[in-house]
C-alpha cells in the first residue's frame, strides 16, 4: 500500500509509524487512521518485528488533533456514528497489539495525540510536549476513547477536570500525574525511546505478548479473574520454545537467543 499520511519504516526488530501531516500538525483524518491500522497488519505479518514506535514527522508535533478543516464540514450524527467506530477500533489495535507500542511524543499531543498517545503501553515525552483533550472547546468531546482511557490511567477527578475544561499541560506536569512514563530534553528523545525499544526487543517475543495481554485482560475484570487469566497467561509462555532457551541460558549464564517461538 503507497501511503500519503503516514510513513512506516523498519530497523533492528523495531518498526516507526510517523504520522506525516506536517504542514498541518499531524492532524489526522480518517484516512491517517486508516493507514495506521493497514501499517499494523504489516508489521504484525513480520515477525522480525518486537517493538513499534509511534510518532510525529517534524520537530513541533507529535499529532496535533483533528483535521479541524475536515470535521467542520460533517453533516451531524449519521456520518460521524460511522466513521468514529473505526478510528475507535484502530486505537483499540494499538492498545491490545501484539507486539509492545511506545509512543514518542515529540511536541504538541492535543485531542487525538492525546488519545493515540494512551493507546500505546508507553509514553516517552520531550519537555516541550504540550498535552489536552480540548474537544470541549470545540462543542464536541473526545471520541478515540479519551473519556475512557484517561480517568483508567489518571483517575477520574484529574481526567474530568481536563476533559471539561479542555485545559492543556506541559509535559512535566503529564508526568506528574502519571500520563506519560518519562520526560527528557529534545536533543534525548531519540536516543531515549531508541534504548528502550531494544531492551523490549532483547526479551522473548512470546512473553512480552503474553505479558501485555494479562494486563491488559486483567484490567478490565475483577482481581480473581484477573488471575486466573495470568495464570492461563503463565502457562502459555511455558509451552515456548523461548521459555526453554530463556531458562537455559540463565542456567548457562548466557544472554538468551529468542526466537518468538
């Protein structure tokens, strides 16, 4: 597939999906989300892939929100009920990918960055990354699943005061509140997000799916049940191939040599 809004490339077992909108932000439409989730059907087919990043092209923006210009000709309820689901179901892929999803947020993260930022599993900003939910402002709310990732991951008081004021906040304060994992100047982003993404990378394929689906899965169900499908989880990673030469390189005091089998 050519693409016009995003651009995928692929190095060292990591693959970067760059939403490339430049000249408006990385503002996305629904075709960027569309090809985002075209993106991820190709990497899950690769097997050499074990981590993605998701970023911004250019030095301002990580997504800037809304194509603005594009929403402001909806008609009304009918069009938007049935393009809002897909991009929901795009975010729901990213949340519940397979492989892990760290997003680098390179600048301003307003409405749909903010919420594609929360798809991912982590969240690594430059200290001039802006975040907000400002729909409110518009007449409109969040709909890639603002209202509902946000107070899971922050709390239902701070998320409310963001989503009803449609306030922005700096990426000191996004950490402080536990929205993003790190912060670190500009000139580190790369670097920052690059040795994290091997570390992932250097672990078994298998564990890390199985790791970030019991968490996922557990999330979203009481304690008990979360255990057990843990439990389910465990088992699954121990009839692996990687379970085997993991445990065998401990024994042998080598770094192991996994294979995502």
């Amino acid at each position: 597939m050519s693409y016009q809004d995003i651009y995928l490339t692929k190095q060292d077992h990591i693959a970067t999906i760059t939403v490339d909108r430049p000249q408006v932000l990385n503002a996305i439409r629904f075709q960027t989300m569309m090809e985002i989730d075209h993106a991820l059907d190709e990497i899950r087919m690769d097997d050499s892939i074990r981590v993605v990043t998701l970023t911004g092209a250019g030095e301002r923006a990580f997504v800037s929100g809304g194509d603005i210009s594009i929403m402001a000709e909806a008609t009304g309820y009918v069009e938007t009920l049935t393009e809002v689901p897909s991009g929901q179901q795009v975010c729901n892929r990213i949340e519940n990918f397979p492989k892990p999803v760290i997003a680098r947020v390179n600048g301003l993260a307003l409405g749909g960055g903010t919420e594609l930022a929360l798809c991912c599993d982590i969240r690594i900003a430059s200290e001039d990354a802006i975040f907000g939910l400002p729909e409110i402002r518009l007449g409109i709310i969040p709909g890639y699943g603002g209202t509902q990732r946000l107070p899971r991951l922050i709390g239902m008081g701070r998320a409310k005061e963001l989503i009803l004021t449609g306030s922005h906040i700096d990426a000191q304060e996004a950490y402080r509140i536990g929205l993003v994992n790190r912060v670190v100047p500009k000139n580190e982003l790369d670097m920052a997000v690059l040795e994290l993404s091997q570390k992932i990378a250097s672990k078994s394929p298998v564990a890390l799916h199985m790791a970030k689906e019991s968490i996922n899965g557990g999330m979203q169900t009481d304690l008990n049940t979360g255990l057990s499908f843990e439990s389910k989880c465990f088992s699954l990673c121990f009839g692996s191939e990687d379970r085997v030469e993991g445990m065998k390189a401990f024994l042998e005091k080598r770094k192991p040599s996994f294979k995502g089998r």
